[in-house]
C-alpha cells in the first residue's frame, strides 16, 4: 500500500493544485503586521519556476474595519487582461492564551477562513475550507 507513484492520478483538481493565501503565513513571515499597514506582493514558484504573482495592500490599523485587498491581472478565456482588484474584509478573535487571531471572510460563502484557494482554471478566491 502506498510507495513511488501511487495516489491520486486524474480526477478533479485539489487545493495544492491551485494558488493559496495564507494569512497566518503573511503574519508570521512579517508580510503583514497586526496594527500597522502596507503593502507587498506574493508570488507562488513550481520546479523553480514562476507561476503566478499578486500584488496586495493590508490595513490592520483599526481591528474593527480591517480589509486585505489583492491587485492581479486575469486573462479571460474570451477577452483582453483586465486588472482585478479584490478587498477581502479580515476579522479577528481573541484565543484563551490573549493576543488576536486574525481571518479572512471569504467572498463566496462569508465564513471565517484562514486561506484562501483559487483553484485552477478560477477566476477568484474561491475557498476551499
């Protein structure tokens, strides 16, 4: 059972197949910070490659209005490059240990989610859990 080769062949796609943004990640890298703003950009690589890359603006400064915006250029299947700019509202919570947790809602289904995943092929976020 299992070995070199086994798996998941075909199919439809996963989420390691897509694009993540991984807030948690942005924060414990210092691509973001908790109380301060700024902006950035975020690239994903394949074997070394580059594959996509994405600009984004955060404003942490007031809990209570905090927003992450993602500025790409997309490529319909049936048109010219078009720029998209994405505002994704962040929410927080506080853990039993203090401090504040920070999430994304997602723009698809609202809930409170610590990635995004654009699947491939999609055109936004379109989370995956």
């Amino acid at each position: 059972m299992g070995g070199w080769g086994s798996g998941r062949h075909g199919g439809k796609p996963t989420v390691e197949d897509g694009l993540t943004v991984d807030l948690g990640l942005m924060l414990r890298r210092g691509w973001a910070r908790d109380g301060a703003s700024g902006t950035g950009t975020l690239s994903w690589s394949s074997n070394g490659e580059p594959v996509a890359k994405i600009q984004h603006h955060y404003d942490m400064t007031n809990p209570d209005n905090a927003h992450l915006t993602l500025i790409y250029t997309r490529t319909p299947k049936s048109g010219a490059p078009e720029k998209v700019e994405q505002r994704i509202r962040l929410t927080w919570t506080r853990p039993t240990y203090g401090g504040r947790r920070w999430w994304m809602t997602c723009s698809y289904s609202g809930r409170r989610v610590a990635k995004l995943h654009l699947p491939p092929g999609g055109e936004r976020d379109g989370n995956q859990g």
